[in-house]
C-alpha cells in the first residue's frame, strides 16, 4: 500500500486530502482510496500491514494552526 498527501484546490482555500493505493507484489496498481479529507494539512503519512500483507493501517498527522 502507497499513501500520500495531495491538495486538491488550485484556488481557494486549501483542500487536502490523504490517499492511498494498493499494489500487488508483481507492479499492479488498485484503485486509489479516500482516506481522509480535511482543509487542515496532513504530513507524514504513513502505512504498515499484518504479517500476512491482507490488513493495513494508516496513520498521519494533522497540523492545527492557521500558518
């Protein structure tokens, strides 16, 4: 699993959103998830899975300030 944070508004306030995608082991890409969307920034996504590689956990930050 990839995830990743991405600001989806070219004008306006801020629009950002965490992502995620599932790849298999031979390069195949899923579809991408919504994980979370919020106008606060996330930073530092990150993901771990179980050892079997079938549960996955996502956890990120969000910064609340008005910087």
């Amino acid at each position: 699993m990839i995830t990743w944070q991405s600001d989806q508004s070219d004008l306006g306030p801020p629009n950002d959103a965490i992502y995620a995608r599932l790849m298999s082991g031979d390069g195949v890409l899923g579809s991408v998830k919504d994980i979370d969307d919020t106008t606060s920034p996330e930073q530092e996504s990150d993901v771990t899975c179980n050892y079997a590689g079938d549960e996955y956990l996502v956890a990120w930050q969000t910064r609340y300030t008005n910087l």
